[in-house]
C-alpha cells in the first residue's frame, strides 16, 4: 500500500487539468468555428448561404453532360475531362438503370430472379469509380436517389422491385401491381409510399433502407456530393422527408455533414407542392428550381428571381440549384436552343448557385455548344469584381424590349449586361460617373473576347448587341 502512495494526488491533479481544458469553451468554440470555415465540404457559403463553398473557397457551379446516370457512362471518365477543360464543375447523376447497356443494383439467380439481398457489384463499382473520378477532378456531383421513371411503364415492367421480377416480395403481400401503364404524374406505384407515416409496408421499406444505405456507404466519404430525393416527383411530402431526415440522421452518425433537396413535378413554381421544399429549411438544405426552365424568355428571370427574395424575405435564404436546363433544337419540350442558352445564362445572372445543361435531347449536354458556353460564363463570371456580392438589377436598364437585355451589378464597381439576341438598351452608370472604367465584351458562341476599351462614365451609356449572345462587363 504505501508503494503507492502517491497515486491518490496525482490523479487528483490529473483530473484537474483534464476539466480545466474542458471547460475551456473559448478556445474549444474557436477552434471549432475555425474547423467549420476551413472545412473541405461542398456546404453553402458562411456569408453568402445563396451560393455553395467548396475547399473554403465560394464556387458557381456549372455543367452539361450527356447523359444523367454518368456512373452508368462507359467514357465517363472522357466526359468529365472534357467538362473540366470547359471550366464546368458540376453534375446530374440519378442512380438510374433505365438505358441501354446500363447494370441494376441487384444480383441475378441463374433463372433471371433478382435477390434484393445480394447486390450487383459492377452496379456498386461504377459508382464508387464515378465519385473517385469527379472528386479528383473537383466536379460536384448532385446524387438523385430515387429515379422516378424507372418505376412506371415499361421500366417497372424490367426493375428488380418489381415482385414478378424478384424472389423476395410477393405481390399480394407488399400490394406492389406487376404492371403500372401510367405516367409517374398519376402516383399510381405504392412503392413510395411504404413509409411508416403513409402505408407503413415494412417489409418492402427494409429493402429500400438498404438501397439507400448502400448508397451512404460509398458516398459519405466523399466531400463533393449534394443529395436530391427524386426526380419530378409527384408522391406525398412525406416520402421526400422520411428520406431527407434518414440520410442526414446517418451522416450525422457518421460524423459527416450533407445537404438534401427535393425535385417536384409542376413546373410553376408557385404550385404549393415546391412549398415543401422553399418553406422547410429544417428538412432541405437547398432549393432545386429545375422545373423554372420549362418557362420561357422574361417569365423565366422573373420566376427565378421571385424563389430567391422569397427565401431572403423568410429568413431561410440557401442555394438555389438549376440541375436540368432545357432547351435543344427538335428537343422533346419545344424550347429551342436559343431558349435554351438564354435559361443558362438568365438563371446564373438572377442567383442560382449552380446551372447545368440538360441531356440530349431535352437539353444540349455537353455539346460543343455547350462546352463554349460554359467556358464563356466561367470567363465572364471569373473576372467581374465581386459577381457574388452583384445582384440582378433590370432598374439599371432602360429602353429594353422584354427579353431583350439583363443585368447583373455591384453598383458602383461592376456590371454585367446579357443580350440573348442582337438589340440596344441604356445602362445607368450614374454610381461611376467621371469615372474611368473599362468595357469588355464576350461573343459568347463564338468565345471571343472584344478589345478592352477605356471610358469616362457618364450618368448613362447606350449598349448596342450587333449580334445575338454578347455579354457587356464594365468595371472599374
């Protein structure tokens, strides 16, 4: 006993000093706030929550690409180079199995039967070997989990949910129908909504819990990736939020931070269903507006616009995500390429945090069109002095047509001025006048950047477009 004598004050004085750094909050505090701003997660911005962060660094993100199950791609790796070398960072990928060539998640007996407890790893490789090839090129990759399509019509008639098409659920039992003829607009799959909150169908739930779990196993490593629920869905609020809340709940356990979005089906988007996702902060993180671009010219900036000073004004201000941009020509929406380009272009000058160009052939992809736009925008956005802080201001332009020019501003210090197609219109440069500034233009299909030229700022200047898609900057 008295060889030990000593170990009584010195734990004493040990657990001193293990609660007197405990209770140290300050510096804990410190360190953790730091943690946070130097964390290396897409996350939206600390001062400016309408755009995303990335390696501490804010970042508009932009895309194409030609397909939307990239992981799915075989030259996949040769779409996202050709992406980066455009300037684009950011991509659509639906965890969809519909197209041709493409795998489905789960492994097959020698009969055909799918067992919903085995997986196809090729499915599970593509997919990891897709996030290891964006993270290294620092593409965002924006996840949808649920592909509504591949659940209606002749795609339900081909997926391993399909109890004809599995050991595992018997048709009766689960009440999943072997044939389903309508459109995902109808609701008319019970597959979503077997949540407890709806029909509560606990035996099927625990086979997409594990699809969904599959899919956090491979993803949550991964600092790159934002999360949307479903594609142009038209279920219950409830399906979108019961998975909101798990993934979160699991990324949580995990110790990794994500961020969630759903995609409704209407394509105004003052429908209250888009309400579920602008109105609940607490469930989404961000806002997916894609279904906007369905509205054409002046209709498009204004509704966009309209999305984000509804966030401001609510006090639940966060990015705004534009994941499919249509328009093509002889595309299936009847927006053209003209309307196209100008929907890329207006949704990137009235805030959205990312932009990207639709699949063949409801938008362009990753086109040789698209590629110089995006590399445009990169330009154009790269250079203007603080295009974050700017805000859309049309008050700034005055003898415009409708549709006919856009502006972007920090007034003051810079402007930005869109024309989609050839036209004049007056900019109110009063904030800078006597000033000496300079005037660039980008012919933006053509990625030609006119002659810098050095002018004395009157109270207004007169911009003429000889030629459609020219973008003004003027700064000091």
């Amino acid at each position: 006993m008295k060889n030990h004598w000593f170990f009584g004050p010195f734990l004493a004085l040990l657990f001193g000093l293990l609660l007197l750094s405990a209770c140290d909050t300050d510096s804990v505090g410190e360190a953790s706030e730091e943690s946070a701003v130097l964390s290396p997660s897409i996350q939206p911005a600390a001062d400016q929550p309408q755009y995303w962060q990335y390696k501490g660094e804010k970042v508009l993100l932009l895309g194409g690409s030609d397909e939307d199950n990239l992981f799915q791609m075989p030259d996949v790796a040769q779409q996202l180079d050709l992406l980066k070398t455009a300037g684009g960072n950011y991509v659509r990928n639906t965890m969809s199995s519909r197209d041709e060539g493409n795998v489905w998640a789960f492994a097959q007996d020698s009969t055909g039967q799918y067992d919903l407890r085995k997986w196809n790893e090729a499915y599970w490789q593509r997919f990891e070997n897709f996030l290891a090839l964006t993270a290294a090129r620092d593409i965002i990759v924006q996840i949808e989990i649920w592909a509504t399509f591949d659940f209606y019509r002749g795609e339900w008639d081909k997926n391993p949910f399909n109890p004809k098409n599995n050991r595992n659920l018997n048709e009766a039992r689960v009440k999943l129908p072997t044939s389903i003829p309508t459109h995902p607009i109808f609701r008319d799959n019970p597959f979503f909504w077997s949540i407890p909150s709806q029909h509560n169908n606990m035996h099927l739930l625990q086979f997409q819990q594990a699809f969904v779990d599959k899919i956090l196993s491979i993803s949550l490593p991964y600092d790159h990736v934002l999360y949307c629920m479903d594609n142009e869905t038209s279920v219950t609020a409830d399906w979108g939020k019961f998975w909101s809340d798990y993934i979160h709940k699991v990324a949580t356990e995990k110790g990794r931070q994500v961020f969630t979005t759903e995609m409704w089906d209407p394509h105004d988007l003052n429908h209250i269903s888009h309400r579920e996702t602008f109105d609940h902060p607490e469930t989404y993180d961000f806002v997916e507006i894609s279904q906007n671009n369905h509205q054409k010219g002046e209709a498009h900036w204004l509704n966009g616009l309209a999305q984000i000073e509804r966030l401001k004004r609510s006090g639940a201000l966060r990015p705004v995500t534009n994941v499919k941009t249509y328009g093509s020509t002889g595309g299936r929406h009847g927006h053209g390429l003209q309307n196209g380009v100008e929907s890329f272009v207006r949704s990137v000058l009235f805030g959205s945090s990312a932009v990207r160009f639709h699949r063949p052939t409801s938008g362009i992809g990753l086109s040789d069109t698209a590629q110089v736009v995006i590399k445009g925008i990169r330009e154009v956005t790269d250079q203007m002095n603080g295009f974050f802080a700017a805000t859309p201001n049309l008050a700034l332009l005055s003898d415009r047509s409708e549709n006919e020019a856009y502006c972007r501003a920090l007034v003051g210090q810079s402007y930005l001025v869109y024309f989609g197609e050839a036209g004049e219109a007056t900019l109110d440069l009063s904030a800078l006048e006597g000033e000496m500034i300079k005037m660039e233009v980008l012919e933006l299909f053509s990625n030609t950047w006119r002659k810098v030229k050095e002018i004395k700022a009157n109270s207004t200047l007169r911009l003429t477009a000889d030629q459609p898609q020219l973008l003004f900057l003027l700064q000091k």
